[in-house]
C-alpha cells in the first residue's frame, strides 16, 4: 500500500504555509490578478523593445483563425514574401485553402496505407493508436507543406478563398476523425478475411473518393486553371490566363523546396545525425520528413545568414511557453512562476523532452533579428494569428527564448557545412511514434 497524505503531513504543511507574511502577500496577489498576471516581469516590454539591425519589410500577417494550419500558413509565408518581392505586390496571399484540401485527401490516403500495413496488429497497438489518435487533425510539418507544394503547386487566395470550415476546422475534423476511423474498422476486417490487393485497393479508392467529397463540400472543390489578375504596388495591371496551380508556382515563386533542410534541436538525441518521423508522412511516394539534430548555435548562425540575405525563416516552436500574446512577447524570464510559488521549477531542454513538457506546438515565421557585437538579442516573428495581436500580428522574442523553445529551423543548403550536407543526405534513423518530437 502507498504512502498516504497524513494528518501530521497537513498540520505541518499549514504550519509552514503560514509561518511569516510573505505566502499570505503574495496568495493575495496570485488570487486576484491570476498566477501569470503576479507572477509577470514588465522588464521584459523593455528587453523587447521592436528595433531590429536585421529586418525584411514583410507587410500584413496572415490569420489561420480557429485552425491548426500554422505549418501551413508558415511555409506559404515564406513563399509569399519571395512572390512580393519579385513582383513588387507586398500583401499579397497564397491559399492556405487550397493546400489545406489536398492534405485532407492526402492524408487520409496515407491513413488507409498505415492502417492496411498494420491490420495485424491489435486496435490497443501503441503504433495503431497513434494513427486512429486523430486523422482528421490540422497539423503538421514543414516537410509535409512542403510536399504538397511540389505535386499540387499553389494558388493566390483571391482564387480559392478561406471557408468557414477552413477558419474554424473543428467540426469538419470531428466528421473527417469519425469516418476514418470506421474506415479503419472495414480495411483491418478485409485483411483478417484474406483479402486481396486488388480488393483492398478498390476499396481504399471508394472510401478516398468519398473524403474527396465530404473535404469538396466543406472546404470547396480546387482549381485545375485559372486566370491572374493583380495590380502591383506601382499600380500596374498584370493578368495572366489559364494557369495551372503547378505552373503558377513554377513561374511566379519558383523556389525549389529541395534546396532547404530542417535543423532541428533535440538534445536528448545524439547530435549531428538525421532523423525521420514516418509515421507523420502526410504522401505516398511524397516528401519526407528529416530533421538534421545540431547544437542549438548551428540554427541561430543559419537563420542570421539566411536573414541577413533576405530571405524569412520558417521554425518550429512551443509558442504555449513564456508567451504574452496580446502584446506579442516570447520572453524566457516573462512569467517568473517559480519565484511567485518559491520553488525550483528548472528544467533541461533534453529533460522537457523526456518528460512531456516540450512540444512543437506551431510554427511561425522569422522576419528580423537583432545583433549587437555579433550575438543575436532578439528576434522579430511574424505569426498567423491576425492584426490584433502583438504589434499589428508581429511578435518579439528574446535570444534566450530561442534558445529554449525554439526546435526547428528550415534554412537553405547553402548555409550549412559540407560535413552538415554530408549528414543531410544520409539515410536517416527513423523515429518510433512515442518519440518526443513526434
């Protein structure tokens, strides 16, 4: 039998508790404003100041609303941004809504894969749960927008608009979680019946074809060609006729997603080596997800060069962490919780990883950078939570909160050494689904 709270441990306890004025100041403090309000440094709007000796000029944010698109609308960001300044069109958008669509018939696609390959294993399968865990989920990787891109291209959002299920996807997940995984109740029953390939996959084409529908209805059916038209910020016209969304991209962005490698911080892994996570593949036969593990001071130098020439950052994050989001703070010391209750509550960045207090919670976009005497101090972030948070949806972090909470950067092969490349091209280990960066 356990040890049990005693009478003796509670005297004691309030004894403690109540020897001094201190715990009763600071419960009045906590009790009426909130534990993050008593516990919040103001120093911090002051580290934070929004001057930045490194700084792209990237317009207006993006909002990706009641949505776990942040993967998304990061890599469109960035694609963007290389759109506005070829073309001199500083706001312009691409559609998170069209990317959005065929990750939803992709994904499921990569589902029914998973879940035929695994039908021998039971429904409680640690592998099998991670799949049925939510199907019809938002998020994702950089890897998996970026493969998305490649087969489908991309279209401005003046042609396939935000819906309301695409603002506020909750409901058509909740549709999309039921009907796959009563797909997965039919394909684990065909394969415990001797099923054939060829019946399994006729199967998976129906079952497909009706995600195509159900993701049509709510979010609209996607473009095969369209007409451009735009005005520049010069106020020139420009129309371009019968596009389709891959030749779109080819000429108007072009960038080959090839050429970027996401470096990754994980400390509880051995450094200098590439990593995949399979089980987050979001294509059959599409891009992978890799993560090349480095020192932390690897991400920040690549990021700096890769600002430095003008070019935004996308990174993975814990945004949950240290985070003011109406004045758009990410600041280490912002929310001093460990003073306010006088304990220790310091923890690695491998230890938070190993004990579930570490995750990559979204992703955002690196836009400026502050560097005094050649060491970075601060960061500015644009984010996809629209114009009223931060500074008109710009955030400003410290260096020390990168160098916490940030996980992932995605930088161009050029930024990295040789014997770094070397690593980038190797065959990767892959990840089981418990690991922490899954």
């Amino acid at each position: 039998m356990g040890k049990e709270v005693s009478q003796e441990n509670v005297t004691k306890f309030r004894k403690v508790f109540n020897d001094g004025n201190r715990n009763a100041v600071v419960q009045r403090a906590a009790t009426k404003n909130g534990v993050l309000n008593a516990s919040e440094d103001i120093a911090a709007k002051v580290r934070l100041d929004r001057t930045f000796s490194i700084e792209i000029d990237t317009g207006k944010v993006t909002n990706q609303l009641h949505s776990g698109r942040c993967w998304l609308f990061s890599l469109l960001n960035t694609l963007r941004h290389q759109f506005a300044d070829k073309h001199d069109v500083k706001d312009f958008e691409l559609s998170q809504a069209y990317s959005y669509f065929w990750d939803k018939v992709e994904r499921a696609n990569i589902f029914y894969e998973n879940i035929i390959r695994t039908a021998d294993k039971p429904a409680n399968d640690r592998e099998v749960e991670f799949y049925l865990a939510g199907p019809g989920d938002d998020g994702g990787q950089w890897a998996m927008a970026a493969g998305l891109v490649q087969k489908y291209g991309v279209v401005p959002s003046s042609v396939m608009p935000e819906t309301f299920n695409t603002n506020d996807t909750i409901g058509f997940a909740s549709a999309l979680d039921l009907k796959l995984r009563k797909d997965a109740i039919e394909l684990r029953e065909l394969v415990a019946n001797g099923a054939s390939e060829g019946q399994l996959n006729a199967k998976r084409d129906q079952l497909l074809g009706e995600v195509y529908r159900m993701t049509a209805i709510a979010v609209g059916e996607p473009p095969v060609k369209f007409d451009f038209e735009y005005r520049d910020d010069k106020k020139k016209y420009h129309r371009d006729a019968d596009l389709t969304p891959k030749a779109f991209y080819d000429k108007y962005i072009g960038v080959d997603l090839d050429d970027y490698v996401v470096v990754t911080n994980a400390p509880y892994q051995p450094f200098n080596k590439l990593y995949s996570l399979p089980a987050e593949d979001n294509i059959v036969g599409g891009k992978k997800i890799t993560l090349l593990n480095v020192e932390m001071d690897v991400l920040r130098k690549a990021a700096i060069a890769q600002l430095k020439d003008g070019e935004t950052v996308w990174f993975g994050n814990d945004v949950l962490e240290q985070m003011d989001r109406k004045d758009g703070l990410l600041d280490s010391k912002l929310y001093q919780t460990d003073a306010l209750f006088d304990v220790d509550l310091s923890l690695s960045k491998a230890e938070r990883f190993l004990y579930g207090q570490a995750q990559v919670s979204h992703a955002m976009t690196f836009t400026g950078v502050d560097v005094v005497d050649d060491k970075a101090t601060k960061w500015k972030v644009e984010n996809s939570w629209g114009d009223k948070n931060g500074d008109k949806g710009y955030f400003a972090m410290t260096d020390d909160w990168f160098e916490n909470y940030v996980y992932e950067v995605v930088v161009h092969r050029k930024y990295l050494t040789a014997d770094q490349l070397k690593i980038a091209d190797s065959k990767p280990e892959p990840l089981p689904v418990w690991d922490p960066l899954m």
